[in-house]
C-alpha cells in the first residue's frame, strides 16, 4: 500500500509492510509479514505519530512527503515506542526534517539519545500532559511495559483515535484493507494472538494497568503501531487483550511432544485419545522438534489445558522441548492445568524436569504423570488415555 489512506480528518496511515523479515526480533517466525504502521496528523502544526523500521526507510519518507508541508516541513515527531521497529528511521527522518521536534517522555529521549544521539529539539512530556496541534489536541498516557519501560499511548481528544503503540497489534501483513470493516477478521485472529501471547503476553499485568488507564477515554479508532486499524468495532481488539492479559482460555488442550523414536508420540497419541473420548474437540498437538515455539505459545494462550511429553534426551529433556518450556516460565503464562508424560531408555531425566517446571509454574497438575522406559505397554498407554480424560474432566470443573 504505497498511498496513505486517511484514518479520519486530518488523520493518516504512512506505514509500511515488511513482506521481507523471516523472523520478528530475530526469533518469531513471520510467514505472513508484518506492518509498521506510522501516522500522520496534519493539523495547525504536522505531527507525525512513531516511525518504521529503517529497511523501508525510502518508502516511508515518499509518503511524509507527499503528505507534509510543501514536502519538507513536520513540526513534531511523537514517539510511544522506541524499539527500532518502529523508531529505525528518526535519524534520517531528522536529517531530512531538521527543525522536527522530538516528543517524548523523560525515559524515551533518553531511549534517543542512546540510539541516535539526538540530544536537540527534543521536548518531554509527563503522563496527563498535552499537545495542542492547532485544531488537534493530544493527551499523551504513559503505560509503562506494554512493551519496553519507555511505552505510552497518544490520544488523540479531537478525532478520538488512540495511538496505542505495540498494544492492540498484530503480525501479518496489510494485504489491501487496513481498517477491521476492510478484512477478513478471521483471517487474522491467529496472528494477533500469536503477536500477543509472543511480544506482549509476559507484561500482561502491565497491559491490565494500561487497560485501567483507558477506562472512561471514548476511544472511537484504535491505530496500533502493528496489524489493522480498528475503526468499526474497537472493542473487539480491545476485549480481546483484557481477556487474554487475564490469562482466560478456551476450552481446548495443546498436547506438544517430543520423540526421537516413538514411544513418546505413542503417549501422546494415547493422551489425545482420552482427550477425545472425555469430549474434547479442540485438540492442538505439536512435535516440538517441528513446530517452533512461537505457535505453541499461541495455543498455550488460548486453551487451558497444556500437556507435554518428552523424551530424554542427556538426561534432561528433549532440547526442543527444553528450549519451549524456558519460554513458557519466561512468558509468565498463568492459570493452567498441566499434564506430564515421558520416556527414557537407559536413564531418566525428562519427567523429572517437567516436574520441575509444575512445580516453577503453579499450574494445577492433571494426574496421572506417566512415565515409560523405553517403550509403553498396553497398561502404561492405558495411563495415558486416564490423562487425557482426567484433563477433560479438569476443564469441565
Ligand atoms: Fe513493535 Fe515493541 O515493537
């Protein structure tokens, strides 16, 4: 989309897609691209409202342009995020804008001085305070953590349209529509969640204090710095992060597995199987040496039960499944229930860490943990069928 399509008076969209990157913060996967969304007001004065990732630089700077006085004059740059997906092009925006005043709080210019060394035409900002653009007026709301220490949310009171950074995105391109009446919302539930759960989801509780922050604000836009522009309906993204930073689920389970040679796909089968029986129909399973752990957070996030099963592996878990388990302690998910299962040949170790990570998590643990040496017999995979089913009967309660 090389055009900026007005987001209401005065107001619009210059960001960009990045159909390029293979992997957000060089981890999560991106197979449908993101969008770095940047917008311009164009009031008495002429703001623009966060950047974009300096790889589209040349397209970015075509559409201020277009956009700006005379092609060169913007008055402020307003900054709520500083993560270099969304400020990588302030030093060339400054070189080109000179006289662009940069608008922040205390935490983000210093954010800008150690990024850029932009010391100059810099004014701080404190929570509560204001911006009169001439015929626009913009309430800046710090909220901290959603998702770098610097985060705050531009509000705008004339237009209403909220700036809200990182909170409310989402990965995956803008494919033609930009506002929620202009796409297949379903086509992009999976990618806001996982956009969620992987970047956002650890500050949840922050996000819950920003959500407080925005009570009583009669917000009619949403123009989040990632993924569509909620214009008809912003309650549904809305709604849709005070769910999940709440850690609310679905009732459904994500069995994820690890298995070099079997026995512990077997179990996990065998757990799916009870699963199923006991009345279960959203069942995810994942062989975690397969599906990269940005997809089995997604999951984790949305269904209460998680059932893993590893094989040993040096005796300690399976690498793949170490490396999701570090991920799931490090996200902070809550209010789960748990089952545990696993395999050794010659020495234990896998079951053992799970342990561990019930015990580090607080999750309500599922009996039974079942634990096979080499190979289940009928009895052990009968065990694991009692898995399945007694987590069928934990997400009923
Ligand atoms: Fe989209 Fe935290 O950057």
């Amino acid at each position: 989309m090389h055009n900026p399509i007005p987001v209401t008076n005065d107001i619009y969209w210059i960001g960009v897609n990045d159909h390029e990157t293979d992997l957000f913060e060089a981890q999560w996967p991106l197979p449908e691209g993101v969008s770095y969304n940047s917008y311009l007001i164009r009031a008495g004065k002429t703001a623009l409202i966060d950047t974009v990732k300096k790889t589209h630089l040349t397209q970015y700077v075509e559409k201020v342009r277009r956009l700006a006085e005379g092609g060169r004059k913007v008055d402020y740059l307003i900054i709520n995020h500083m993560e270099p997906d969304h400020s990588g092009s302030v030093p060339v925006l400054k070189q080109l804008f000179p006289e662009m005043n940069i608008v922040g709080n205390k935490k983000t210019l210093d954010l800008v001085k150690e990024f850029y060394g932009i010391t100059t035409d810099t004014t701080t900002i404190a929570d509560g305070d204001v911006l009169d653009l001439g015929g626009h007026t913009l309430r800046f709301v710090l909220t901290p953590m959603v998702h770098w220490p610097e985060t705050m949310m531009t509000f705008d009171e004339t237009s209403r349209v909220l700036f809200s950074g990182d909170a409310f995105g989402s990965f995956k391109t803008l494919d033609g529509g930009l506002f929620d009446d202009e796409i297949n919302i379903a086509r992009y539930d999976d990618e806001i969640l996982r956009y969620f759960s992987n970047i956002v989801g650890k500050y949840s509780l922050m996000v819950q204090k920003a959500m407080a922050r925005l009570q009583g604000i009669d917000i009619k836009v949403v123009a989040s710095t990632h993924g569509p522009v909620w214009k008809k309906a912003p309650s549904y993204i809305l709604d849709k992060y005070d769910l999940w930073s709440r850690y609310m689920a679905e009732p459904g389970v994500v069995v994820a597995y690890a298995s070099m040679y079997g026995s512990t796909l077997e179990m996990a089968e065998a757990v799916s199987r009870g699963l199923s029986l006991a009345g279960i129909r959203e069942i995810r399973m994942h062989d975690v040496a397969r599906t990269h752990p940005s997809y089995i957070i997604r999951d984790a996030w949305r269904y209460k039960g998680v059932i893993l099963g590893s094989c040993t592996y040096e005796m300690g878990l399976f690498p793949a499944m170490r490396n999701l388990v570090e991920l799931l302690d490090e996200k902070g998910l809550k209010n789960r229930s748990l089952g545990i299962f696993g395999s050794f040949g010659w020495t234990g170790g896998a079951v053992k860490n799970l342990k561990s990570f019930a015990e580090k998590s607080a999750w309500s643990l599922v009996e039974p943990v079942v634990e096979v040496k080499c190979a289940p017999d009928e009895h052990q995979l009968d065990e694991c069928i009692a898995l399945g089913k007694n987590m069928a009967g934990a997400l009923s309660v």
